[in-house]
C-alpha cells in the first residue's frame, strides 16, 4: 500500500446553523456540532484509506465559544496518524457570523476510527506520509495520545 500524505485526507464541510439545531436561546445544540465533527473526522478517514470506517473513539470535547443560530460552522478535518487497522483525525470548528464576517475557533477533536474490510472486518489502512515537522509533531502527539487510551482501555474492569 502506498502511503498517504495528511494533506490528501483534507475535509472541510460548512453548514449554517438553524433554529433546529439550537435551543430556545439560539445556541446550537454541542451533540449537533459533535456530529458534524463525527462526520468530518468519517470523510478525512475514507479519504486517507478509502474503506468504510467506524467512529471508535472521540476525546473529551471542549466548546470555548457557543454557536450561534444563522452562524456558518465550518470544521476542517485531516489524518493525524495511522497505524494497522485504526486511525486518528483532528477535526477543528469555527463558527462565523456571516454579516459581520467575525470568525471564532469554537472547538475541536481527535476522534479514532477502524476501516473495515466488505465483510465488516478491521483492516489495513495505507501508512501515513510525514512530509512536515508539523505532521511528525502531530504524528507523534497521536501515539501518546494512542498510548494512553489503551492505557485507560487496560485499566478498566472487564464486562
């Protein structure tokens, strides 16, 4: 399998927000953001191993700033790193207020999804290519990241 560089796993999907995605208030609902967010990570994982994927994981998500109805959500989502089966994305949200043109970083993520094969088994995805300093330093933040979720997974009483 040839390996991939982070840039061709590079999403970007903007939606304006509706009364129907927020409460009485105007905020936007965060579960409404969180499955743009599941849907961005989703895109950049297919891009990056063109196989169907699953959500396995997504970090604690912080929301700095709310979302606003009539704001433009804009989330750009890319491959941080690769290893056999799974993968991890980051996925950045901006909120914009189309009339004055303000633009707020309102959260982000990293999620963790599994490709699977047409019988719905895991499967090997094509290795990350680290072209940037940038890409390695992300790249490497993933595998601590990777490392402590497995770590937590480990810890945790059996069902």
């Amino acid at each position: 399998m040839e390996a991939k560089p982070p840039s061709a796993s590079h999403v970007t999907i903007s939606q304006v927000m509706l009364i129907s995605d927020a409460n009485p208030q105007g905020n936007v609902h965060g579960g409404t953001i969180m499955k743009l967010v599941d849907t961005a990570g989703a895109l950049a994982a297919l891009r990056h191993g063109r196989r169907r994927v699953v959500t396995v994981e997504m970090d604690s998500m912080r929301f700095h700033e709310p979302v606003q109805v009539g704001n433009l959500v804009t989330l750009t989502a890319r491959v941080t790193a690769v290893w056999r089966t799974s993968l991890e994305t980051y996925v950045d949200v901006e909120a914009e207020d189309v009339l004055t043109g303000e633009r707020r970083h309102t959260s982000s993520a990293f999620l963790v999804f599994v490709a699977l094969d047409d019988a719905g088994r895991p499967t090997e995805l094509p290795p990350l290519l680290l072209e940037t300093e940038a890409d390695r330093a992300m790249a490497e933040a993933a595998e601590a990241r990777r490392q402590r979720r497995l770590a937590e997974r480990a810890a945790r009483p059996e069902r």
